[in-house]
C-alpha cells in the first residue's frame, strides 16, 4: 500500500509518503558528469510587454531589502545581525545562480534562526551553563541551552531545505559554507 491515501470520517486525507523520505536526489553537477539525463530550471526573466503600466521596477541586479524585524535593536541595544546573515545567504545563491529559486521569506527564516542561535550561545558564554531555579533557587540548566538548541535545530532544518533547492539546481559545482564566515563574525562582535 506504498502512497495509498486513506480518507478517514471526518473528511481529512491520512497516510501517504513522509516527508523527507526515500533515495536522496544526485546533485545536479553529478548528473552532468555522469551523462544523465539532468533537467535544468530555466527562469525567465520579464520583458517589456509583461510588466503592467505603472509598475514599481526594480532595475539591476539587487539583493531584495530585509525585513526590519532581521535588524531590530535588542532589549541590550545591539542589533541581531540577521540582516547580515540574510545580505551574506543572498550573495551566496546569487553566485550559484539560484537566488530566483529560493524564497526571500525562507532565506529570512533562517537568518533569524541562525542569529537567534548564536544570541543563545553568546548568552551561555556570559551567563554559564548553570542557573539559579526561580522558586527552590538550586541550581538547574540555563534556559539559553534549549532554546538554543532548539534555534540550531530551526536554522539546520532551513539550511538542509535551501541546500537541497541549490543542489538540484546548481549546474556549476559548489563549495564554501557562508554560515561558517557568518558565525565567525556574528561571534567577534562587541556586545
């Protein structure tokens, strides 16, 4: 009963394939090297006759404007730095050709998560890994260790779906890890 979907009573469809499950897809680069039959997305740009009269155009090859919330001033006053995540994740699609393919609001989702992540680290290397319980005051595990686990775990799962999107789809074989070099800043800035 391989992708069977079963209709329960109340209407709802059940069953069917997980997510994120079966024989992983060959990167695209591999396909080509090995003679494959490989599709590559071709994506079109507008021309004049598409665009709507009175349409605010964009001219040039810019990086879309990041949300305010990426930049918010913290309640330390520092920012949190997503935006430079966000600038750094765009460039890198954008050299790989695959900035069209990924949503903004994705790239967004991880850059906060991957700030908010590092936020939590830098909180555990102030503030240690034990705290003081709010009632019994022993001593238990500080908050920041889940929630950043819990913000590592939110950013991994973002990554995994953007470096998918660009495995499939990159025709030029890729290498370099921009969060490695956004860490390394995020984690050298004066607090």
């Amino acid at each position: 009963m391989k992708g069977v979907m079963i209709i329960s009573k109340d209407g709802t469809m059940r069953g069917g394939r997980r997510v994120k499950t079966g024989r992983k897809s060959k990167p695209l680069t591999e396909k080509i090297a090995q003679g494959e039959k490989a599709k590559v997305l071709e994506i079109e740009d507008l021309f004049v006759g598409d665009i709507p009269e009175g349409a605010d155009i964009d001219y040039g090859d810019v990086i879309p404007e990041p949300s305010s919330y990426l930049s918010a001033t913290q309640k330390d006053g520092t920012s949190l730095g997503a935006d430079q995540i966000y600038k750094e994740i765009y460039k890198w699609l954008k050299e790989r050709g695959c900035e069209k393919l990924v949503s903004p609001r994705t790239v967004e989702s991880y850059a906060q998560s991957f700030a908010r992540y590092v936020q939590c680290e830098s909180a555990i290397s102030q503030f240690g890994l034990l705290g003081k319980h709010p009632t019994t005051g022993s001593p238990m595990a500080s908050p920041f260790i889940s929630m950043s686990q819990s913000f590592q775990k939110q950013a991994q799962a973002v990554w995994y779906e953007i470096g998918q999107i660009v495995k499939e789809n990159c025709s030029v074989e890729y290498s370099g890890d921009p969060n490695a070099d956004a860490m390394e800043r995020l984690l050298r800035m004066k607090r």
